[in-house]
C-alpha cells in the first residue's frame, strides 16, 4: 500500500491576473504560487510596480548567498511588514551596521556555548513533557511547542522559565503578532514613498509595542544586574557585555531590544514550527515514530554527550525542515544589473530564494514530497544537501542559531516521544499557510497517549 504523502497546499493555476494573484498573495503566500516553480530553475514575475525573480538554481542560489552576498544585500522591502517588532536588527540591517552586528552576537554561540545551554535546554523539554501529561488526548501540538520553544528562548537567553511574569506576557502576546503578521506584506513590494504610512492588520502595532516594552524591561533589568556583577551567565549576558573587536562598543538598550526580538522571533518562532510539523509527521508515520522512541531511551543520560546518540531523531527533524521550512521565502535585492540565465535582471528587483520550492524541486530531489529521513544517507540526499538545502539561508547571513536549533529540535521531539505516543485526527489534517513561519492553517490536531 502507498503511504500517504505528507500535506502540500495546492497550488495556484499557472496564468491569473495581477488582482487576483494580490488576493491569494494576503491569503497564504505558499498556495498563491504556481506548480511551475516545483521545477523552474528561475522564474521572472512582472507587475507596473516591481520585477522579482525566483532562483532554484543551485549555482545562482550559490552566487547570490556565499560568492557575493554584498551584490545581494537583504532586501528593504522585507523590513516594512517586520520592523515594528524588530526595529533595526540583525535579521534587517545590511553592510556595515550588520557586520557591527554579527561581530558581537556571533561570539555567544560559538564553540562550547552550546554545552553550556544545554542544561537550560533541557529543563525546557522537561517542563515541556509535564505540561503534556496533564493535557493528554486531544492536543493542538502548535500551541504546545510554541510553549516549549519560548520556554528554552528564555531560559538559555534570560535564565528565567516561561512561567515568568514577563515572560509569561512577551509569549502571549506574541502569539497574536504571529496570527495577524505575514512574514511577506504584500504592500512592501510597491515603492512607496517613505513618508506614506504603511498599513498593518488590526493588533499588529500595538502587539509589537507591548513585545518591545517588556523586552526593554527585562534588558534594563539584566544591564542593572551586569554593572552589579549579580547576571547570571547565559546569552543576553555574553552578548550584552562583548565588545565589537573593530570599534569596543557593545549594544546600547534599544540596539539589545532590537536583536532581543529577532531572537526571540528565529529562535522560538521557527522551533515551535518546525516541531509541530515532526511531531505531526511522527503520527502520520508510526514506523519512524517508534525509532525515535527507542534511540530516546539514550536520554536517560542527562549529559550533553546524549545528545550526539540522537541519530534518527536528527534524520527526522532535518526531513521536517525541508519539507516544512519554517522560513519559506528569503528576499535579496540586486545591487546593481546582472544577467542570469540569459535574462537581464535590473537593478533594484526582488531576488525571491524559497526553500520551500528548492527543498521540493522535481528537478533535484528523489521523491521530493515524501517524507524520507533515510535519504540523508543516500547520494542524492548529501548533494541535495550541499546544493539545494537551506533551512537556515547560508553564506555570510546564515542563521547564527542553526546548530542550537539542531540540538534543541531532537532533543524535544526525543523527550516527548520517549513519553508519549501520537496519532493523527484524521478528521483534521492539517493545511500549511506561511505565516511569520510555516504554520497549519486550523493548528495541528494530535491524540496523545502515555507510553
């Protein structure tokens, strides 16, 4: 019998006009795009207002990511729907003020930093798996692993759990940022002029208003505890007391605020999807499920070391990014002309890189809507990998967390797995939609039941 394939939205018809591609766009972005992309090495999009290209191609994603990055710096236009939550942070700056950056957050997630988080993380995935044995049965898993995720975010990075007063509030809040903000604001890709006000969907400000006040005030309340020698040694602590080598500045409140919030948004955002969407595949494929639960018993061992046994574990949440990834869209802007593909390219157009079209590409990947975590052991799997994977972007811009988010994403699906078993609500399949991140349209449904 055929294993059911793991849910796709469909795809738009190929030839619609511009006002109803600007619908479907407001609606899901995934959905809004055409089958054609699944197999395009690059693809041009013409509107009155602006040109972009899609690039699948390997060696173009290749030139615009690690070869010249500066020539395809990250595009302003994906600021306008973000920079209310993230101000000026290293997710939005380029040139200059994101290498200042990079200089000094770097640092903290270098090396044996990761070993030091590890407890934090830990006791995260625990409280996790308590929260879930009062809640056994029926479970919306994304509202459990946004928990989970916020909950490692502020213990590794503030040293305080999500029960936290002012934890407690940024997570909540965030929530609803989340469900009322796209990652793409379609109304960022007309040239405005910068004196019009940009237009938000109702909750957005004044969620992110709130978001950034009570990061300013556990920042303030870390800065007091730093000039006091009390702050405990954790990321906001490292990062807020590393001086940039180049110039021995550090971060100043609001600048910390900025890069408070975008890690909060890449390390909790992003987690929380990416779990959801290995824990629902989990149930969609019990056979994978029962091996992460039997490699899980080498969890026993509360040593970092543990971590390094979680072999299939790792093979499955490395298949969840690339069948869900969390980020699904990356736009760049082309610093000056360029021809690709015999194709001229203007200065000033949009670069779209989608790995949720490059980790599908029919022209790349066997199998490519399956859900194989074996593949990363074949030889299609490790080139795919080198030339067509980018969960985490790659080159200069790569995601300063990609190696915490490969711990902690085993680790959690790992510890819940060792307790719990789950199945799918047949009833409620899930439908992805890009949000912020990679989400379920109606939320992920699971029965959970003790093992």
């Amino acid at each position: 019998m055929t294993q059911a394939l793991p849910p796709k939205p469909p795809a738009r018809p190929d030839r619609v006009s511009l006002w109803r591609y600007v619908k479907l766009f407001r609606q899901d972005i995934l959905s809004a795009q055409p089958a054609r992309l699944y197999r395009a090495w690059m693809a041009e999009f013409r509107t009155p207002f602006f040109r972009s290209f899609l690039v699948n191609q390997p060696e173009l994603v290749k030139v615009l990511l690690k070869e010249r990055p500066e020539d395809f710096p990250k595009s302003d236009r994906i600021a306008e729907g973000l920079k209310p939550l993230l101000g000026n942070s290293v997710f939005l700056t380029n040139g200059e003020a994101w290498k200042r950056q990079r200089r000094i957050i770097d640092p903290a997630f270098e090396g044996g930093r990761l070993k030091d988080t590890y407890p934090a993380m830990r006791a995260a995935a625990e409280a996790a798996v308590e929260r879930l044995k009062a809640r056994q049965g029926l479970v919306e898993i994304e509202e459990e692993t946004s928990h989970a995720a916020a909950d490692v975010i502020f213990r590794t990075l503030f040293s305080i759990p999500i029960e936290h007063q002012v934890a407690g509030q940024v997570f909540s809040r965030f929530r609803d940022y989340q469900r009322s903000q796209p990652l793409l604001n379609l109304a960022a890709f007309v040239p405005l002029p910068r004196w019009m006000p940009r237009f938000f969907r109702r909750g957005t400000r004044r969620n992110a208003e709130v978001i950034r006040t009570l990061i300013a005030q556990l920042t303030r309340e870390r800065m007091d505890a730093i000039k006091a020698g009390t702050a405990p040694d954790d990321l906001a602590t490292k990062i807020m007391t590393t001086r940039d080598p180049e110039t021995g500045s550090t971060f100043d409140t609001a600048e910390m605020v900025d890069q408070v919030a975008i890690f909060f948004l890449a390390g909790h955002e992003t987690s929380a999807s990416a779990l959801a969407w290995a824990l629902y595949l989990m149930a969609l494929y019990p056979d994978w499920q029962e091996k992460v639960a039997a490699e899980a018993e080498a969890l026993t061992d509360e040593s970092f070391a543990s971590v390094s046994k979680l072999r299939v574990s790792r093979d499955v949440f490395r298949e969840t990014l690339r069948l869900y990834p969390p980020v699904p869209m990356m736009v760049r802007e082309a610093a000056c002309p360029e021809q690709f593909r015999d194709r001229g390219v203007p200065k000033g157009a949009q670069m779209v890189l989608s790995p949720w079209h490059l980790h599908r590409h029919e022209r790349l990947w066997e199998n490519p809507d399956g859900f194989a975590p074996s593949r990363w052991q074949t030889e299609n799997g490790k080139q795919c990998q080198r030339d067509a994977y980018i969960p985490f972007s790659a080159g200069a811009r790569v995601c300063t967390g990609a190696g915490f988010a490969m711990v902690e994403g085993p680790l959690i699906l790992s510890m819940i797995l060792r307790a719990f078993r789950v199945v799918p609500v047949a009833a409620q399949a899930p439908v992805p939609v890009a949000h912020l991140t990679v989400r379920s349209k109606n939320g992920i449904w699971l029965q959970l039941a003790r093992r």
